[in-house]
C-alpha cells in the first residue's frame, strides 16, 4: 500500500494528463506551498507577497514540467525564463533563496506525479524550518557582525582616522567601500567588522561622531556573516 502511495500517477506511456490528474496535481502543489508558507513564516519577519510567492510557486513549476511531459531538462530550461524578471526585485536572504528552492523542488516533485512525496518532502522541510527558528540555529554571534557606514569631510584623511576606536571596540573590520558624495564634499565609508560588546554600540557612535564632525553615522547587522 505504501509503496503505491509514493508511486507516480503518471507512468511511461501517458502522453495526455487528463483533467482530474492535471487539477489533483495543482492542489497538492498548492498545499505543499502552503506548508513551506507556514513554516516560512513562523516567528520570522516576512511580506505578504513573499508569503503568497512561496504558496503558488509549486503550482507553477508543476504546471511547466507536466507540459513538458516530464522532461526535467526542458522544464528546467523553461522554468529558468521566468529569472528574466529578477532585475525587477529586491535582493533576498539566504532564507528567502533557500524557501523558493525548496517550492521548486515541491512544484517538481507534483509535476512529476509525486504526490506523496511532494507532501512528505514539504511536511519534512516545514518541521526543520521551525526547529531552526526555536533553538536559533547560527544566531549565537550572527548579533556582533555589523556593517558601519559613516560620512566624512572632504578635508579630513580618514586613512587609520577610525584605527584606535575599532581596536578598542571591535575584534575585526575591513573596510569594503568608499564613495564619495555631495558634489565630492563627503566621503562615505563602509566597513564590515565584528562587535565585542553590542551594549557599547552606542558608546561606539558617540565617540565616531566626536570623529567625523557630527555627520551621518549608520551600523546594521550584516545579513550573511562572513568571517573577515
């Protein structure tokens, strides 16, 4: 009985998906999207259109490989068209990248008659998804990488300006990027550096400004932590 289950409703000879197969598809696609959507956003920030990307993109895929007759190598082929309208959206995390592969490989398991492990891979995925999120894998020191943008006057050689103020406040940095601004009367300086005590972040600022007379200072967490 089980091995039924996990068998593909489609096999060797089928050339024509009749209606019922091709709507039975769509839905379990549509609840494996659902479940990545749930797993997606449990205690994590997220949008709504994110949300519904995850729900429908199973749906999708599926759809494109069942009309390539489950050939992968078109369907991915054809699928890949579809990153031509990337330019048009914001760069995503990791976590984002990550959750629409998985309602990629969701949308292909169904698309290839799958069912059952189109459910069962999404069921997996979502339980590891929240397991992630309660013990807080990879966030013990993700905090203390930071990513300091600070301006500075033209006049001001901001070579080794900031040097004793990063030895004592922080235990690595690289500056990354330097840009000028204002018609050339701002430089603005971007470094990646590690933290030692995130509760003296603001002690940090302070002396900073005392540095740069007073102009715009901004640290983030940076989203991939990356040894330096």
């Amino acid at each position: 009985m089980t091995s039924t289950i996990f068998n593909s409703i489609f096999d060797a000879t089928t050339t024509v998906i009749s209606v019922p197969n091709f709507l039975l598809c769509m839905g379990i696609s549509l609840v494996a999207g659902i479940i990545l959507a749930l797993g997606y956003i449990f205690r994590s920030r997220y949008t709504k259109s994110f949300v519904v990307t995850l729900a429908l993109l199973p749906v999708v895929v599926c759809v494109v490989i069942m009309m390539v007759n489950g050939n992968i190598g078109a369907g991915v082929a054809v699928a890949g068209a579809f990153s031509l309208v990337r330019f048009r959206s914001a760069p995503g995390t990791a976590k984002d990248i990550t959750m629409l592969f998985l309602a990629m490989g969701a949308g292909l398991l169904t698309g290839m008659g799958y069912l059952a492990y189109a459910v069962l891979f999404a069921v997996v995925m979502c339980i590891l998804t929240i397991v992630c999120n309660l013990i807080g894998l990879g966030s013990g020191h993700s905090g203390k990488y930071k990513t300091l943008r600070i301006s500075v006057p033209e006049d001001l050689d901001y070579s080794g300006m900031f040097e004793d103020l990063f030895s004592e406040y922080t235990t690595q940095h690289e500056l990354i990027k330097v840009k000028t601004t204002d018609m050339g009367s701002t430089f603005k300086l971007t470094y990646n550096m590690r933290i030692k005590d995130s509760t003296k972040e603001k002690e940090f600022i302070d002396k900073l400004r005392c540095r740069n007379g007073n102009l715009e200072i901004a640290i983030s967490n940076q989203e991939t932590a990356s040894a330096l």
